[in-house]
C-alpha cells in the first residue's frame, strides 16, 4: 500500500481515525513528522508495533521515510583547546591558551546532577544550550571533581586525565609532602618568616585551635582540623577573614573570652557613630577582667551634649585616655573617622571588632580590610561584605 512507515502513520492518523489509547501519542509523533523531524529508534519501534495491528499486509522489513535519527550515545571525559570549546563564539585572548576538560553524554537526569554538583563550585564552566557537551577549565580542582563523581559512571576517560587524577589523589593523600601544612601538631613545607612569626606570636606553647585561626597569617595551605564546638573554634574554621557572630545567639562577652583564647590581641574596636557611650561601655566591660586600663585606649571624644556626655566622663574615670604604643592592647575608634595617631604609630592590630553591621568610611574600611581576622558583632554582615570575594 505505501512505502514508508511515515505514510501508514499519516493515513491512520488523519483519514482513518486513531480512537484507542494510543491516539495521543500517534497524534503527537505525525506533528512532528510533519515539522521534518526524523523518529527515534523507539518511536519506529512503538509506531510499527502498533501500525501491524491495523495493517496486517503492512511489510515487516518497512523503513522510516526520513531515516532513523541516529542518536550518539557516547559519553566521555577528555582533554580539549580553547577553540574547540567556543568554537565561532567571542571569547577573552587570554584564554587562549587554556586547555579544558570536556564532558560528553546524551541526556541524563543523574549525569545532569553530577555535572551541577560541580559547575556551582567553579566560574571557568562553559555549555551551550541544547549541546551535550559541558566543558571545565582544567584546573586541579575540577579535574578531580569531574574524575571522582564519573570514573565509576560508564565514562570513557582519557588516559592523560587518568593519569593526572592519579597524582592530585597522591597529592591529597601527602599533602605533608608537598603543602606547607600543620599536621600531627608538626609543620611541613613551611618557609622561615612563617616560623619565625609563630614563635614570636605564640611562642612554643600555642594550641591547635591558634594555629588553624592564624592558618592565612601563616601562609599555611593545609591543616589537620579537628570539629570545635565553641564560639572560638567557629572564629578559627571561618572560610574567608570577615566573619559574623550572631549578636541574638552570643554575648559580647563571649565574644571576647574567644579572642582572649584565641589570643588575638591587640584588638581594634571600632565604634558607630551616636552610639559611642554604650558600645564602649559593652566593649570596656567585656575585656576589664583581662586587659587593664592602661592597655585599653578611646582615640576620639563627643561633644558635651545631654545624650552623650557620659562617654567622656567614662573615659576620664576608667583611665582609658592612654598613649598607644606597642603594649596598647585594645583600640577604640569610630567608623567615620581614622585618627592620624593610629596611623603614625608602630601599633598593628591583630584582630578588628565591629560591634554592628553599619556602614564605615572609606578610609576606615581600607585600614580594616588588611586584617586576616574581621569579626562584625550583629545578626547579618554588611552588604559590601556579603558579596566581597575573598581567597580561601
């Protein structure tokens, strides 16, 4: 009758009617048909399956008018140039000499997770929409992601990748052999200045917590690190510098005792603007029981007024209108203004205080930001801290 399984489907569809179960589907398929779109090997197995019943002289050895569309099933992780990667697509000239890992697969829920697993972790991702391929700047980082969450996948990954997966796992594995680390309470790889700074600081009787805390000061890149579950220990595990103690969840109490254990001093307070007399006072209470008045100092003053005088008379009782000099160790200043005394003096905290989230001056937040330990004492960081991109 007709030559081609297109033609069976075309004619059942339209002249005769489909009024079984299978109306839906024959309906959708001959749509798509019409729009030039070959079938799939199921669609031709489905479509002939169900056209023999309707059409018992139908041949057996029919073929599909515009071929079985071949679907290429290959699913592989290789190596690959810049160019293959975006292709006619604009791209930096800095990349150019980039090389990439590519992962191919045809459509798969699973395989699509894994791959999102990773591409949130990294800014050197590239997919063109519809495409099956994903591709990886190769960086150690994401090729042993890419190779841990595919090797046991069915992938066939090629042996250069193979082989460079081997030596980041040995890498990881030894890190004692190749990172500066802490380890066992041991340093590896560690440089001279580093060692030298840690005995000055610290001397020889220093905690592990101090030296995961200090781990960015010390320019060291790996540490064995044990789960602590105080305040303290949450400061030291911090992922970047800034970090935020919830001011609903702790008191400026604890704030300090983990400074103290941490010992961090000197500390930098920094103060909000009409709000000087009871911060100080929170701040000055907090620290009293282990730092005396002579090494606590309030470099700015208000005016005399009924709602603030009692900030200068504090500071007049409490002795807090000291020199700062090398055995200063707790500053007070407001976030508006950053007194030239600070800046003449050898005096460098190690540790910056904000008792809230408000905004501080420019030049304020640029004297602060070289700290390695930022802690902002409130429910929420600021919204320029929030968004800053700070190395690990």
């Amino acid at each position: 009758m007709f030559k081609f399984i297109e033609e069976y489907l075309d004619y059942y569809v339209t002249n005769i009617g489909v009024k079984d179960k299978n109306k839906q589907i024959l309906e959708s398929i001959n749509k798509q048909v019409y729009k030039g779109m070959p079938l799939t090997d199921r669609q031709f197995v489905l479509i002939k399956t169900i056209l023999l019943e309707q059409f018992p002289n139908m041949s057996q050895d029919i073929e599909p008018k515009l071929g079985i569309r071949h679907i290429d099933r290959r699913k592989y992780v290789k190596l690959v140039d810049t160019d293959d990667v975006f292709q006619d697509s604009i791209y930096e000239s800095y990349k150019s000499s980039w090389k990439w890992i590519a992962v191919r697969f045809p459509f798969s829920k699973k395989d699509i997770i894994k791959i999102q697993s990773i591409v949130h972790k990294t800014k050197e991702y590239f997919h063109t929409k519809g495409s099956h391929e994903h591709f990886f700047r190769l960086t150690e980082s994401n090729l042993f992601q890419l190779v841990t969450v595919f090797k046991d996948s069915n992938f066939e990954i090629e042996k250069q990748i193979i082989e460079m997966y081997n030596e980041v796992c040995y890498v990881k594995e030894n890190k004692e052999l190749f990172l500066s680390c802490y380890k066992n309470k041991k340093f590896y790889n560690l440089n001279n200045d580093s060692k030298k700074l840690i005995h000055q600081e610290l001397g020889h009787d220093f905690t592990d917590l101090q030296i995961l805390d200090r781990k960015r000061r010390y320019a060291i890149d790996y540490i064995e690190q044990n789960t602590f579950s105080t305040l303290a220990g949450s400061i030291a595990s911090r992922k970047t510098p800034t970090c935020l103690v919830d001011s609903n969840v702790h008191s400026i109490n604890n704030v300090a005792e983990s400074i103290l254990h941490l010992n961090r001093f000197p500390v930098l307070v920094v103060i909000d603007e009409n709000n000087e007399y009871d911060q100080v006072y929170k701040a000055y209470n907090a620290f009293k029981y282990f730092i005396s008045d002579e090494k606590q100092s309030v470099l700015f003053r208000v005016e005399n007024t009924e709602s603030t005088e009692n900030l200068n008379t504090f500071v007049k009782d409490n002795n807090l209108n000291n020199w700062v000099d090398l055995e200063t160790e707790i500053v007070y200043i407001k976030k508006n203004k950053l007194p030239k005394l600070l800046l003449r003096s050898e005096w460098t905290p190690m540790c910056i205080l904000c008792l809230s989230s408000l905004p501080i001056t420019r030049h304020v937040k640029k004297y602060i930001t070289n700290s390695d330990l930022l802690i902002y004492f409130d429910t929420d960081l600021p919204l320029y801290e929030r968004y800053q991109r700070w190395p690990n």
